[in-house]
C-alpha cells in the first residue's frame, strides 16, 4: 500500500473513503511483490496494480465490496490456464491478496510518513483469528509505535520490534509469530510494508555520460547527486534532474557525506587524480555498488595504483570496470542504460544474460528485493 502513498495520502486529505487491495504474498512467477497496491474510492477511481493486468478487474470489484460492507478479506488468485473463463494469472505464479477499506486507525498516519519520504513501517494481520484480519501498527525507526493488533500489549510488542528489524533492513514481506507469541492461541502472520527514503546514487564526473545516467537513477528511484571539483560543469543547466549539485573534489566529498547499504557510487571522472583517492574510499565502504568508467588499459592502470597505495585484492574485487553491462553501447543514453541495467541485476541476483533460451528465474531475490516470507517468531 504504501507504494501508492503519495495518491493516497491526497485522497486522505479530500476525506475520500477507499480501500486498498495488497499483495501480502507470492509464490512462482508473480507479477508484482509483496506491498503492490490497488485502491479504489467511492467514485470508483482506481490506482496502482497488484498483477500487472491479470487479475485487476477482479481485485477492482472486491475493493468495491469491501468500501460497501466494510470487511476485510484474503484473496488467493492462481493459475488460470485450466479454465478459460477464470480469473487468475497466466504467468503459472500465485498471489495472495488482502483488501481493506481504509477508515481511520493509523492508516492515515503511514501514507502520510510515506508521502513525506519519512522512514515508517506498517504491519498488518493478513492470517488468523477472522476478527484481527487487517488490524494494524505503525512503526517509527525509533521503536515507538501506534495503533494495534487486537487488544493484545505483548503481541503488538512483539510485532513492533519484527517490524523494526525489516524496517532497519529496508525489508517488505511477511513474518510469522507463533501462536505462543500471538497471544490468541495460534499462529499469525503479518505484512511489514517499510517505507524508507530512496536509495543515493552518486555520481562522480559532471560529463554528458553523467547527464544520461542521472535521468537513468531517477528512473529507477534513486537519489541523485552529481559531484565535480570543476564548477563550470557541475551546474543546474546541465543536470536539471539531480537532486544535488556537488563543488568538490570527489574523495572529499565521499569523506563528508552519508552512504549506507544500499548506496550506488558510479565514478565517471576517467581521471587518475580523481579516480585513485575517491575510489581508495570507495571500495572500503559498505555500499551496495562501485562502478567506474574507462576502457581496459585504464581499468589496468587505474587498478595498478590502486594496488600502490595500499588497496587489497579482495577490495579491487568489489570494483565494476569497465563500468557496465555489455551492451554494445556507444553513445551516454545507451552507456546509462548498460550501468542501470548492471546496477539492477546486481541489486537482485540478475545473471545479465538475455532471458531468451535462458533457463535461469525471470524475477530474482536479491539482497535487495522484496521476500514473500521473511521468517517466524515463536
């Protein structure tokens, strides 16, 4: 749900009644993830998928219901191929979905943390007792938490510091808490939407190449930093789509600035004064990619300095150079495009190879990718 946040945070402040239909899990070749949503108002104005088109007429009509008779349900939609006329996905996959009509609790407080880019995490009942189906809590990166799982203080204390882990993670899934922690004499098991603000990319070299693949890292949701030592190419006019706009020598600013887990750092600078100290930073940080550009007498050369000033085998692994998958590309939008491409299969376990012939999983879970189970508490 929360990835519709900032739609429906709108429809919050209009005081629209809604309900949202949410993929809570998955099995096979799944359309979408965990987390996907579709709502539906009172006027029947639709937003988001939870399939991809297979099943969204169906999903469409049960939001409708749930506004009129304000229950919660749980859905499964399978394979269709068996019968023509049923509704279900053709992609062999399964999904579990639930609809919810939205109508206060702490709802409106998640897709307003959401909406605002703020770190949040909700967690709803999505198997058990029929009566606590869909009952909710909010949970801040701080511990504290709101709303709650029907009236039981130790359950919504147990849910909060899962919820809080997969939060810190930046996970959405499931989790299971067994019926001895639930409290109500079975098991349950919970969705935990994280909302957390998008993952940095930076990138080093204010060069037409950067122009392209900072259109690229938006597209794929990043935010976005163009840093240069050299002011009369690191401006507004010629990236108009950063976030950031950085004056600085790259090592520098690595240095100053924050990066975690999911961090990208693309080096495009093609310099040895810049790349040699930049990248000696680079490659000791606990980023999810470094990638640099050159061709392979640079990537030979850059990497015999590398050694000289102390950098380890084990360090230079980490390294992607020559920048990129193998795209046969020649000109900045095609050269984005291979470093985007590399970026994600390296976010989700990809192989890079054409799916065509291939026998390898369409959809991968990388370090990085929503699960459709995350584990258990007893």
């Amino acid at each position: 749900m929360l990835d519709i946040a900032e739609e429906l945070d709108r429809w919050v402040e209009q005081g629209r009644d809604f309900a949202v239909a949410t993929v809570v899990a998955v099995g096979g070749s799944a359309p979408r993830q965990p987390g996907a949503a579709l709502a539906v108002d009172g006027e029947g104005t639709a937003i988001g998928s939870v399939s991809g088109g297979c099943v969204e007429g169906a999903v469409y009509d049960l939001c409708v219901q749930s506004l009129q008779d304000g229950e919660t349900v749980l859905e499964r939609f399978g394979y269709s191929d068996e019968d023509a006329f049923a509704v279900g996905l053709t992609c062999g996959g399964v999904i579990d979905i639930l609809v919810t009509p939205v109508r206060g609790g702490v709802f409106p407080a998640a897709l307003a943390a959401a909406a605002r880019g703020e770190a949040a995490a909700l967690a709803r009942i999505t198997e058990g007792p029929a009566g606590l189906r869909g009952e909710a809590l909010l949970v801040r990166p701080d511990g504290s938490y709101e709303g709650g799982l029907g009236g039981h203080p130790e359950l919504d204390r147990t849910a909060a510091g899962e919820a809080l882990a997969m939060l810190d993670a930046g996970r959405t899934g499931t989790l299971t808490i067994g019926a001895d922690g639930s409290r109500c004499g079975q098991p349950l098991t919970l969705l935990v939407e994280s909302s957390v603000p998008p993952p940095r990319m930076i990138v080093f070299g204010a060069i037409d190449f950067a122009s392209a693949l900072v259109r690229v890292g938006k597209l794929l949701g990043y935010h976005v930093t163009v840093c240069d030592a050299r002011p009369v190419f690191a401006t507004a006019v010629r990236f108009p789509e950063a976030d950031d706009i950085v004056v600085e020598w790259p090592h520098r600013y690595l240095e100053s600035t924050e990066v975690d887990g999911r961090t990208v750092l693309c080096v495009l600078t093609h310099d040895a004064k810049f790349d040699v100290p930049l990248l000696e930073l680079a490659l000791r940080l606990p980023v999810a990619y470094v990638g640099a550009m050159g061709s392979r007498r640079t990537h030979e050369d850059r990497n015999e300095r590398l050694r000289a000033v102390g950098v380890t085998e084990l360090e230079l692994a980490r390294l992607r150079s020559p920048i990129g998958l193998d795209l046969g590309a020649r000109t900045p939008e095609e050269t984005a495009l291979s470093i985007g491409a590399e970026i994600v299969a390296n976010r989700r376990g990809g192989s890079g190879r054409s799916l065509t012939g291939a026998h390898t999983p369409i959809h991968h879970d990388g370090p990085d990718a929503p699960a459709g189970r995350i584990g258990s508490v007893a």
